[in-house]
C-alpha cells in the first residue's frame, strides 16, 4: 500500500489574503471587466445672498410660550410711534371720464397693446453654465464605460523594411533603354513633311468659258446661223400658196 499524505499538513501555496482585485468604486484603476456607475460631483456651497434662513438655530433661545401653534399666552400689544399721514389719493372724479369716445361694445374692433416698462434682469446667478461642463472624450480607449472604436495611427514612410526598399540594388525595367525595331526588323517606309508650294504664276492670260461663241464659228459652214423677227399675222388670213399643183 502507499502512503497516504497527512491531511493537517499546511499548504505551501499562498492564502486568499495574498492576492488582491482591482476595485470596482471610483475611477482610477477600475476594474476594467465591471462597468462603472454614474459620477456625480459635489457643488460648491452658495452664498447667504440665495440662502435666506430666518429659522433660528440650537443656539438660540426660544422662549417657552412660543409653541408650533403659536404663543400659548394672552393677547399682548405695544406703543410704536405715531406713523405718518398718508396723502391724499390722486382719485379722478365723474368728469375726467368719456363714455361717448368709446366704441359700442357690439362692435368688432383690432386688438390694442400697450407698452410697458422694462422688467429688471434678476441677479447674476454664479452656477455655472451648461458650456462650463466637459464631458470625456468618446474617441480612443481612456474611457471605461464606453466601448470604443478601432482607433489607427499613420506614421511616416520608413525606408528600411518598408516595401519599396530596394534590398538587391538592381536597375529596374525602366532603366534600360528599347532598341529601336528597324534595326533587327524591317525597315519600316519613312515619310517626311515638306513646306507647302507656292501659287503658279500665270505667264498668259487664259479665256474663260464666257469668252467663246460657239454659234459664230464659221469653219465648217458658210456662216453663221442668223435669224430676224417678222410681223404677227392674223389666225384668220388664208396662208400664201406659191406653190400651186399643175
């Protein structure tokens, strides 16, 4: 049989107090697996301008008559002195008024405005505005409540390592120079442009069209043709016969 290890013997491992969690209150060093709540931050105190307080405090004597109903004694009166008279009020008499200017209530008339005072702006309030707040910034990972984007930087070209480092130095393609085809080919036909030639100067002056009249040639016949206009005859005159049959 083998042994069996004694189940008193102390581990040699370190106990649950050894180790440590982030925490999950505050901001600094937050559990990143644990999302944090809403902050709130405290206000500065207001001044006793905004904050009237007429109760009296615990050191302050209150006399045992005064109760939360009142005083629990008789009525009691003091001597003030002696105000002084108001004046007469600026009342306007039955004559100051005009029944007979205004219009009849049946009619229709346009609404009328009058224009007031300019009310007062009330005092500066020292709260600040909602501009005066930042709220953090949603780009990049700094914020621990919001799950942020893929954020990529662009750096500058490096020359080593980079794509276009040339590790074996070697001339490219375009580095050389082509052979011209008509040198180990056939020649192709080669064409040059000359200036344009000059208008040919007329030594003689040639006849036009215009200037010919063919029905005037009397080469080949005894004259020309020539015809005359004679007089208009009557439709009703019997034509002249010299020719008359035998």
């Amino acid at each position: 049989m083998g042994e069996i290890p004694h189940l008193n013997r102390p581990s040699s491992g370190p106990g649950p107090g050894r180790y440590s969690l982030p925490p999950t209150v505050g901001f600094v060093n937050h559990d990143y697996t644990r999302f944090t709540s809403p902050v709130y931050s405290f206000h500065h105190r207001l001044g006793n301008v905004y904050l009237k307080d007429s109760s009296p405090g615990p050191c302050y004597y209150v006399e045992p008559q005064v109760t939360r109903f009142g005083r629990s004694g008789g009525p009691s009166y003091s001597m003030l002195a002696r105000s002084k008279p108001t004046g007469q009020p600026w009342t306007p008499g039955p004559g100051m008024y005009s029944p007979e200017r205004a219009p009849p209530l049946t009619q229709q008339r346009s609404p009328s405005f009058s224009m007031g005072s300019r009310t007062k702006y009330r005092q500066v309030d020292p709260v600040p505005a909602p501009n005066s707040y930042t709220l953090p910034s949603l780009l990049g990972p700094r914020v621990p409540s919001k799950s942020s984007s893929p954020g990529f930087t662009v750096s500058g070209l490096n020359k080593r390592g980079g794509y276009s480092e040339d590790l074996s130095q070697t001339p490219g393609p375009c580095r050389y120079n082509s052979t011209d085809p008509n040198i180990y080919r056939r020649r192709r036909p080669a064409f040059s442009m000359l200036g344009r030639p000059g208008t040919p100067k007329v030594t003689f002056k040639t006849p036009g069209p215009g200037t010919h009249s063919p029905e005037r040639v009397t080469v080949h016949r005894t004259r020309a043709p020539a015809y005359s206009l004679g007089i208009r005859h009557s439709e009703f005159v019997a034509p002249l016969i010299v020719d008359t049959p035998q």
